[in-house]
C-alpha cells in the first residue's frame, strides 16, 4: 500500500489558506505574428486553498479580475480587454474551482473548472508543490507552481486575425503559469 501523498512533503500541514497576492504571480504566454510569445500576468486576484489530510483531499478555489489584464503595452492591454478579447465589461472576473487532485509522478495534476468570458471547461494543471514552512512573522505559508496550455476558441476568445501570407496575430494555445505563495489562516 502506498503512503499519502501528504507524507511524501516535508512540513506538510493540512488546514484553510489564503494566497498572498503580493508573493504570487499569476501570467501566461502567446504566440504574437507566429514569430514570438507575448507574455503578461493579472495584478489582482485571491484564493483559498484548503489542504486535506491527504494532498489529495484538497481544494482550490481562485479569482481572477481580468480587468488588470498588463502585457507591458496599455493600447494591448486596452484591445484585450474589449469585446474582441475578453469582454471585461461584461466579464470582469474569472475563476477556478477545482474537482480533483492525483499523483503524477513526484508531482500532482490539479483539475478543475476554469470560467472566463463566461465559459466553463474542464482544465488540468501540472502541479509542483514546492514547499510547506514558518515565515518571519509567526506565520506558515505554502509555495505551488501549477502549469497548463488552454485554447482559448473552447472559452469564447474565438477572434480571427489572419496575416497576410498565412499564419495569425494571436495564437490560439496560451499557456498559463502560477506561481503561488498562501498563508496558514490564524483559527
């Protein structure tokens, strides 16, 4: 029989967590005039987590305030923003709630539901924990990296910029990246 996956982290702690936006990261990248990537990452966003006794019995849930959408380029991040993106006027906030947590390996693959513009999917994402400790101020905080490539048609981000000679604007795959660093809640 095998051990829980929870015994395999060293300082493992089971309990409610609040990611801390100011050591988090939340950002993606896309292929721009199939030549580079354009990268860029969310200001504002929250999110619990609630370690089981076992890894595995774990949740997530997250928020995402698509309106601090920032490519480095205000008239980019102001095109993105509109109707021909992401809508945020009328789809100001997306969310993740995951359904499951299993082993891969010496990491885990976190799946769940991922809404934008509106649209829910199912998504699965590579999981690294990386690490469970005390903080300066009294505190315990937790660190995970979750990784996942969507297509972003399947969440209504369907626009068609073709280029002269072949090729589009905007890719279709984007890759997500989270850098995730939460704090034990204080009972």
């Amino acid at each position: 029989m095998s051990s829980p996956a929870s015994t395999r982290i060293p300082g493992y702690v089971a309990g409610t967590w609040d990611i801390d936006p100011v050591h988090s990261d939340i950002s993606f990248t896309v292929r721009h005039m199939m030549v580079s990537k354009v990268r860029g990452h969310f200001g504002t966003f929250s999110g619990e987590i609630v370690t089981g006794a076992d890894l595995t019995d774990s949740q997530v849930s997250a928020t995402i305030d698509a309106t601090t959408i920032d490519t480095g380029t205000e008239q980019r991040d102001n095109h993105i923003r509109s109707a021909d993106f992401f809508a945020v006027e009328a789809h100001p906030t997306w969310t993740f709630t995951s359904t499951a947590i299993r082993p891969d390996g010496d990491d885990f693959v976190l799946a769940g539901d991922l809404t934008i513009k509106g649209v829910t999917r199912p998504v699965e994402l590579a999981l690294e924990v990386n690490g469970f400790g005390p903080d300066a101020y009294g505190g315990t905080r937790a660190g995970f990296t979750a990784k996942t490539t969507i297509d972003r048609n399947d969440f209504g981000v369907d626009i068609k910029m073709p280029m002269d000679g072949g090729g589009v604007v905007v890719g279709e795959k984007v890759q997500i990246t989270l850098e995730i660093e939460a704090v034990l809640r204080q009972s």
